[in-house]
C-alpha cells in the first residue's frame, strides 16, 4: 500500500546525529560547532534538519539540537503527554550529554516546552529565547485559518499542499513558490514525523498553559515575534514577554512564524546580542 503518509521510517543511513536513551524514550539529538552551549528547540512535528539556515548563522556556538519526541526520530508519546514530561526529558538530554547549564532557544511548540523547563528547571538555563510562541490556554490566538491548518501533518508529506498554504499558514515571504518554502518542504520530505506522534504534540500543546506560572520564571528572557506571523503574531508573544519579570521584547520586521529560518542572519545577530550581553542576573 502507498500513500503520502507512508513515509520510510528514519534508520541509521539516513539520520544525522545519533540516537540516545534519555531516561525511558529514545531522543535523536545533534551537536555542532565549538564555543558556549545553545539549545535549540523546534516547533510542531519538527524534526532537527529544520534548524540548518540559522545555524549556519551561529558561528561560535556549540549548537545541540534534537528531535521531540513524537517528531523524527525521537520515541512518539503514547499516550499523549502532558507538558511537564517533554521540559524532563530535556533536562535528562542535558544531563546525559553532560551540560549543566545551557542557553535555549525555543520556537513554537518548542517555546512552550522551554517555557515548562524555565519553571521547573530553572538552574539549567543561562538565558532563555522564546521565538513565535505561545502561552497556551488563556493566551492570545492567532489567525483561525492558520491554526485550522495545523490540525493536519499534511505539510509534512505532500509538497503541493505545503506549497498551497504556506503563505496563510507562515506569512511573512513564505510564498508557495519561493526558495524558503522549496527548501522548507525539502527539508521536511526528509524526516517527517509520524501521524500519532504529530497527534501526539498537538494534543498536548491544545491542553497547555503557562500564563499561570510565567510571573514565576526567573531567568533572563528574550521573547521574539515575526512581524507577519498569522499562527502566533506579535501581541501572542507580547503577552508572554508582559508576564514573564524583566523579559525582553524584540520583533522581526516582516517575518513570519519561520523568521527564524526565513531571516535567519538578521535573527542570528539579534540571539547573539541578548547572549552575549552582560546581565545582573544572566551574568555566567
């Protein structure tokens, strides 16, 4: 039987990085360059080949990047998790590398799995990203069409649809016909996540909220906003920076919800401003 959602299991010819036990799952995780360590954390059914536009901006840092579960080559949540057990088996990643503190960086999906790990891990990040992210339930929503589209991982596997709704689903310069979404989707033939995995994510990201606890985050924090993004647009990520004690705020003109890739020199300087720059309490 054939079909767009019978894609080729990932196997160890075809990923990069390796496979790691991480307390009772399996997580692919990555680690390039050399300099301070920096955590990336991507979004819905993401798996870590997304990242390579803005790492190749990164230079002096030594970039850890991993599947989540329930995307790539990452164990899939079954049932469903809630979000408190993704931020651990972060903490138990970190740990099992041998990272004690990190800087992080996450976006979407994974801004929200960074937003659990700042509460309950606190003395594993130096200094926190949050980019095109929400607060979950009790936060600001995007537009509906875009959210209706992400109830589906056809992006995922069938270029054309990725094609048609890109623009309503990312924004910003994320036209059907542009090297951003050709390259994107490229990308994305390549490790798809499975359907209960992406399931699996979704749910747990629509039975989420951090707007209780965000006063109680502590550590230095940058919130980013694509200027264009229709999923989580600037006044959803305003919230989250409003919340958050001492966070910052900064939005990409004219990028949409993958500003981070779509952008991806003009967002580098800016995580390398907030990284680099001393603070009282964000001091190493």
């Amino acid at each position: 039987m054939t079909g767009i959602f019978n894609h080729t299991p990932l196997t160890a010819e075809r990923m990069d990085g390796e496979v790691i036990r991480v307390g009772d799952v399996h997580v692919r995780v990555k680690v390039t360059g050399e300099g301070p360590p920096l955590l990336l954390v991507h979004g819905l059914g993401a798996s870590l080949e997304l990242w390579q536009p803005l790492i190749d901006q990164l230079s002096g840092y030594e970039v850890i990047t991993l599947d989540n579960p329930g995307a790539g080559a990452s164990t899939v949540p079954s049932p469903p998790w809630r979000m408190p057990k993704y931020a651990q088996v972060v903490d138990l990643l970190l740990e099992e590398l041998g990272y004690e503190q990190v800087d992080v960086l996450g976006l979407s999906f994974g801004g929200m799995i960074c937003q659990e790990l700042a509460l309950r891990y606190p003395h594993r990040i130096r200094k926190l990203i949050l980019a095109g992210t929400s607060a979950g339930w009790g936060s600001m929503l995007g537009s509906p069409l875009a959210l209706s589209i992400l109830a589906t991982p056809l992006r995922y596997y069938s270029p054309a649809y990725m094609a048609a709704v890109a623009p309503f689903l990312y924004g910003g310069e994320a036209d059907g016909g542009s090297e951003l979404v050709k390259e994107q989707t490229e990308a994305r033939m390549k490790a798809p996540p499975s359907i209960p995995g992406y399931f699996a994510q979704m749910t747990t990201a629509m039975t989420w909220t951090s707007v209780p606890f965000l006063p109680a985050v502590k550590v230095p924090t940058l919130v980013l906003a694509g200027a264009s993004d229709p999923i989580t647009p600037p006044y959803t990520c305003y919230q989250i920076a409003s919340l958050i004690p001492g966070a910052e705020y900064a939005e990409i003109k004219r990028g949409g919800h993958l500003f981070l890739i779509e952008k991806p020199a003009t967002s580098a300087a800016v995580i390398t401003e907030f990284l680099q720059r001393e603070t009282a309490t964000g001091a190493a």
